[in-house]
C-alpha cells in the first residue's frame, strides 16, 4: 500500500511538473519586430505635456480658454502660461 501511494505522488508531481511546462511554453516569444514596433513602448497621459527642465506641466483648462501650468509635486496651479481672454484683449 505505501509503495502505491508513493508511486501516486510520484505521476502527481510529474503531471504538475508537465503542465507548468507547457504553460510557460505556451507564452509567445517576443521578437525584434515586437520591440521596434511599439508593443513595450510607454504611452502619454493625455493633456498632460511636461515642461522641460522644471518639474511642472502644462495642461488646458476646462473652459479651453487657458494653458495652466501645475506642480507634479503638488497638483497646484503655479501659473497660466496663455489665457484667451488676454490676448484677445491685447489685439
């Protein structure tokens, strides 16, 4: 009886060991084409558009009427880098 139970646990593990085999087979290798192609590449945050050489970005209001420019530290406005309403009054 104990050699028979012992034999179980032997094709239990082999069976476990082959399907966790075929499972890491089944994964599609990656390819050159997939990396120069774009598939791991890093997407954007739509509207938001860093500003080089601060750590602040630039991001259009709500209305449409103004370019805000935030803190990536804080979320804070720290300023409007162009308001419509400004420049429509200037012309």
């Amino acid at each position: 009886m104990l050699l028979k139970l012992e034999f179980m646990k032997h094709i239990l593990l082999l069976c476990a060991t082959m399907l966790t085999v075929l499972q890491l087979m089944a994964g599609e290798p990656i390819s050159l084409k997939d990396i120069t192609n774009g598939t791991f590449a890093t997407k954007r945050i739509s509207g938001v558009n860093p500003l080089k050489g601060t750590s602040e970005y630039a991001q259009i209001s709500s209305d449409g009427r103004q370019v805000v420019k935030y803190s990536f530290k804080t979320g804070n406005s720290t300023g409007v880098i162009f308001d419509l309403a400004a420049a429509k009054a200037n012309n």
